[in-house]
C-alpha cells in the first residue's frame, strides 16, 4: 500500500481503509492525529451494520455510523471527490 502524508490524508473527504479483524469498508474522514505513542491515526465515520436482521432490532434498522479511528498505514486508497 502506498503511505500517504497527513497533508494529503487531511485533503481527502474519504478513505478506503484495510484492518484485519474488519475487512475493507469505507471511511469519512474527520481528522488526523497523533497518539500518546508517536503514531498517526485517521479518524472518521464508519458504516457499521452490526445488529442488522437481529431479533431485537426494529425491521427497518440498516445499521448507523460510528465515530472510528485506524492508524494510517492502514489506508488503502483515498478519496478525493
């Protein structure tokens, strides 16, 4: 994968983003950070459809966004548009 700058990840409105336990999905960038540990993160809105098609769920329930953050070296591609 490509490593983006922070200049380049903070320009983009979103970002296709690559974590093991998650698969591939889709991010709305909000912002870039750094943590107490050195590292930069992309924080942003995720569609999450946890729940869907459960029993204790209203029928017409499609899943919400989630405030989520990943580090950057996870970013596949960004989105520009």
């Amino acid at each position: 994968m490509k490593k983006y700058t922070c200049s380049e990840i903070r320009k983009a409105k979103g970002a296709i983003i690559v974590y093991p336990t998650m698969g591939t999905l889709y991010m709305q960038i909000k912002d870039v950070v750094k943590a107490d540990d050195g590292k930069w993160y992309v924080e942003g809105l995720v569609w999450n459809e946890t729940g869907y098609y459960q029993y204790n769920m209203p029928e017409d329930y499609h899943g919400e966004y989630e405030y989520m953050s990943f580090p950057i070296s996870c970013i596949k591609s960004l989105d520009f548009n």
